[in-house]
C-alpha cells in the first residue's frame, strides 16, 4: 500500500508490525509518536502543521481505541477458533478479507482529516515527499532483489517467508523448511509488478496532491485513493494478482498441516496474547490529551530512532 496510507490509516498495520518487536500494548501507545515521526519524514512538516497532525491523529486513535479494538479482539478470538483445529482455504481467505475490510473502515474515518492537512502542503514539502519515495522504491528492490536473476528472487521470497512463519510458529526443522520452499517455489513472483504498481500509485499520488487547492473535489478524490487502493491496476497486475492470491491461500493450509502440535500452539497464544492486548487497550482512558503517555512515548522514540 501507499506511505500516506500507513501515515494517515495505518493503525491495524502498525500494530501488527511494532508487536513482533515491542508488544501490541507498547507500539500500540507509542502509535502517535512514533507516526507523527513518520509523517515527518515524507512531508517535513512545519510547527504548525506537526500541530494539527497530532491534533487530528490523537482523535483518530481516541475513536479507534474505543470502538475497533474490542472488535478487533472478537476478531483475533474467532480466528483462533478456526485455526485451533487446522486452517482451511476458506479460513485464511476469511482471515485476509477481515484485514482488508478492517483497514477500509479506518480509512474512511480518517480519510477526511488526512485531506485536511494534506491540502496545507507547499511545494517544497510534496518534494521531500518525491524524494522519499526515491529511497522507498530502492530499498523495495533491494530488498526483493529486482535487479538480480528470477533464482536470487525467488531465494529472496523464500527467506521472507520463512522468517515469517518461523516467527509465528517457532523454530521450524529442516525438512520443514524444504517442503516449504518445495510448496512456495510453483506460486508466480509478483513482486515486480508490486514495484510497478508502487510506482504508478506514487505518481497519481503526486498528481492527486496537485490538485490540492479544490478543496470539495480533492476531499473526495483522497478518500477514494486510500480506501480503494487496488484501484487502477494494470490488467496482468490485476491478473496475476489474483491468481498468487488464491495460490497463496492453499500454499498456506499446506503449511498449517506441516505444523507440529506445539509449533500451532505457538501461533494461537501469540494471536491469544493479541487478543488480550486488543481488550486491555479499549479499557483504557483515551490517549488524547494524556501528556504523561505522549512524553513516554517521545523518550522511547528517540531512544530506539534508529530501528523505527
């Protein structure tokens, strides 16, 4: 998905991703923080602009502590229900569209206040916004190995994938690091139509905001743009997006079954302890306004900026 996407909406997302290294409760307080830092660094705000970004965002999290995240923990509970006894392809594709469907609703809520504050933005700062985009498409590639051969590529997805499901499961064996890189290899490589598709959703990005000044049509036009992301896509992006999916959907039931008891239950209790953060967090007191929080929150960022 876009950046102004996880600056803007990205609540869900930055959860998961700030639990596998902090715990849900911690990166979850540190959200305001830790995303006004983001935001930042793709627009250089001025003071007054960091102003209003905290302002609105502290409402957005407000709201999306009360009345998501005792959903979200129905959400965790059910999906433990369905995978306690092993996954089906009809659970993991219930699982992803929960996700998609979820990140649509805090989308649309703060869709209207990112384009608020985006309608601010001077020249200067949708440059900074171009160049970072430069580093962020680079460090894709690097990262996906675009560059290199379709075997480096490919070696390069297995190894994310393993970390992945090792981090979920636990330390997985050999063998079972074969037959999963046995049933990843068949699935198509569609990260450089992922790095195609980034590209032209930065470039509409850039022309959406020159549209900035016609404030009743940009509104409109920056809800559309996060909450329908996959919009526009090239006909063999679309095409080839949808088979990998369905494929990746088997490809993950075929895991699932590879799993030892013990390494299934190591996946439950990380979601189960997600679950209970997703409760406790509801409970309590809204984060706007709390100065003690914010101040925690800024010494523990700049004490770790460096692995943001």
């Amino acid at each position: 998905m876009h950046a102004i996407i996880h600056i803007f909406v990205p609540l869900l997302v930055v959860a998961a991703t700030l639990a596998g290294c902090t715990g849900l409760r911690l990166g979850y307080q540190q959200a305001d923080i830790i995303l006004a830092w983001r935001a930042n660094s793709y627009f250089d705000l001025d003071r007054d602009q960091r102003r209003d970004f905290s302002a609105r965002l502290d409402r957005l999290l407000a709201w999306h502590r009360t009345e998501q995240l005792p959903e979200y923990a129905t959400f965790l509970t059910t999906a433990i229900d369905k995978a306690e006894h092993g996954l089906k392809v009809d659970d993991v594709a219930w699982f992803a569209e929960g996700f998609r469907s979820r990140y649509r609703i805090v989308a649309n809520r703060g869709a209207a206040d990112a384009a608020d504050l985006l309608a601010t933005l001077r020249t200067e700062q949708i440059v900074s916004l171009q160049k970072q985009f430069v580093t962020d498409n680079r460090k894709f590639a690097e990262e996906h190995e675009l560059d290199a051969g379709i075997e480096k590529q490919k070696r390069a997805r297995l190894k994310r994938m393993l970390k992945q499901i090792d981090e979920w499961a636990g330390n997985l064996s050999d063998h079972q690091e074969k037959k999963i890189a046995a049933l990843l290899a068949p699935i198509p490589l569609i990260e450089h139509l992922r790095h195609q598709d980034r590209m032209r959703r930065q470039r509409e990005f850039i022309e959406l905001l020159n549209t900035r000044h016609a404030k009743a049509d940009f509104a409109s036009n920056v809800r559309h743009f996060l909450v329908e992301w996959d919009a526009g896509r090239s006909p063999e992006y679309s095409r080839v997006s949808e088979q990998v999916y369905h494929e990746r959907l088997a490809f993950y039931v075929a895991v699932d079954k590879l799993l030892t008891r013990e390494q299934r239950q190591h996946a439950l209790a990380r979601l189960q302890k997600y679950a209970e953060d997703c409760k406790a967090l509801s409970a309590q007191r809204a984060a706007a306004g709390d100065g003690a929080d914010v101040m925690a929150a800024i010494l523990a960022l700049f004490a770790s900026a460096e692995d943001a």
